[in-house]
C-alpha cells in the first residue's frame, strides 16, 4: 500500500522583505562616500575645535565653562553636517528611482515595507551616529575643562542635550526621506527639502515664545547640559518632534504607494 508522502508547510514571514531592505540599507549606507564624509568632517571638526578652545583656555587665560564649549560645540556639529545628513536623507529613496520597481515587483516587498525599510535605516544609522559622537564629545569636554573647580556638565543634562538634538535629527530625516520619495530625482528632492527647511527654519525663528525655535534651542543646550531645563518644555518639544516625524512617515507611505515606480 502506498503512503502519501507528508506535506510541507513552508511559513512565510511577512517581515523578512522589510528586514532585508533594512539591513541592506543600513550596510550601503555606512559603507558609502556621503556617510563616511559626513562622519570624517564631524570628528575632525569637533577635534580641532577642542583643541582651539583648550589652547585659548590655557594660553590666553578665557575661561569658559564645559557647557558652553559644549553647546558651542554641539551647534558646529548640526549647522556643519546639516547639508550631508539632508543628502543621506533625500537619497534613500530617490537615488534608486531606477531600481524601484525591480526591487518592489520582483522581491515580494510592498511599497509599505520598502519606505519604512529605508526610512528606519537612514534614522538609525543618523541618530545613533550623532548620539555616539554626542557623548564623545561630552566626556571630552568634562576632562579637558575641568580645570581645578569641577565640571558644570551633568549626566542628566549631557544626556537631554543629544536627546533634544537627534529628536531634531529625525524630523530632519524624516521629512528627507518623505520629500525625496516624493520628487522624480535626488537633486530635486534636495532643492525642495532645502527650501523647506530654510522656509520652516524662517517661519518659527518669528514666532514668540513658547514655540520652538532652532536658534533658541541650539542657544539653550549650554543651560540644558548643566541641568538646568524645565522636564515640561523639553517633553513637550520631544512629543511634537516625534509627531512631525509619524506625520512625515505617513505622508510618505501613502505618497509613495500612489506614485508610478
């Protein structure tokens, strides 16, 4: 008597398409000529502006204390790396408008996994770059101006500062990726998001307090590193970073499902 040979059932994860993009991604990014530049630029900057201001610190006599150098700091290293962190933001989309429709026809991957797949690899490869540089440079500062009195940098502050500024970083990355999923081309989507950004930037350095402003926050890090900041006020500004940052990914997601690929 013949047996019937078992069936195989083979269980398909619906998330293996989005983890492939993403460690993919991830991989090419850090590996390319924009993310290397833009992370070469930053510690060198970071290091020859410590050794500038430790050099007028102990020859000059200017005394300034660790959190202002920090914060000093921590505004060369956004307003510097800026233009490279919108080029690794626009690019993760747009720079493979030629490869899209191989990659969402021909990989079983929807256009929902493949932009959240790109827009989660660019926010952490950002985030936890600048975070890493972030607390590098702290401990720098903490030792090299300390002097004889004690530091006024705190843990909790230090750790607030790079927290308020990659939530900025991921709007940032956010809305890159979003504009260039949007546009037909990298150069296009880097115009657009300039002029957003600029415009954005523009409209809120006139509004009154309380709404947030990108100079008088960069200018207040130096309070926030010592501890000196009200919970209130910078939960409320993480909370409205992370909706700008679920609204762009909305906006990007059904963008981008209704576009021709």
């Amino acid at each position: 008597m013949e047996q019937t040979p078992p069936v195989v059932t083979v269980r398909f994860n619906r998330f293996l398409p989005y983890w492939a993009v993403f460690q993919t991604d991830m991989r090419q990014t850090m590996r390319g000529w924009t993310y290397r530049l833009w992370l070469l630029v930053t510690v060198l900057a970071a290091a020859g502006f410590l050794l500038y201001r430790v050099g007028v610190h102990n020859e000059a006599g200017m005394v300034r204390s660790a959190a202002a150098q920090s914060g000093d700091l921590f505004r060369l290293v956004v307003v510097g790396s800026l233009a490279l962190v919108v080029v690794l933001a626009v690019s993760a989309v747009g720079a493979e408008r030629g490869t899209v429709a191989d990659s969402v026809l021909s990989r079983g991957i929807s256009r929902h996994q493949y932009f959240l797949a790109k827009w989660h690899s660019r926010l952490v490869v950002v985030v936890s770059t600048f975070a890493a540089l972030g607390v590098a440079v702290l401990v720098a500062s903490y030792f090299l101006f300390k002097s004889d009195a004690e530091s006024d940098l705190t843990a909790a502050g230090g750790l607030t500062a790079v927290a308020v500024v990659a939530a900025a970083l991921a709007v940032i990355v956010s809305w890159g990726v979003t504009i260039g999923a949007l546009t037909n081309g990298t150069v296009l989507g880097i115009t657009v998001f300039w002029v957003v950004l600029y415009g954005a930037g523009f409209a809120l350095s006139w509004l009154p307090e309380p709404w947030p402003s990108p100079d008088r926050y960069l200018d207040r890090l130096r309070f926030v590193l010592k501890g000196e900041y009200q919970s209130a006020g910078l939960s409320n500004l993480m909370l409205g970073a992370a909706a700008l940052s679920a609204l762009a990914a909305a906006v990007g997601v059904v963008g981008f499902s209704r576009r021709d690929v």
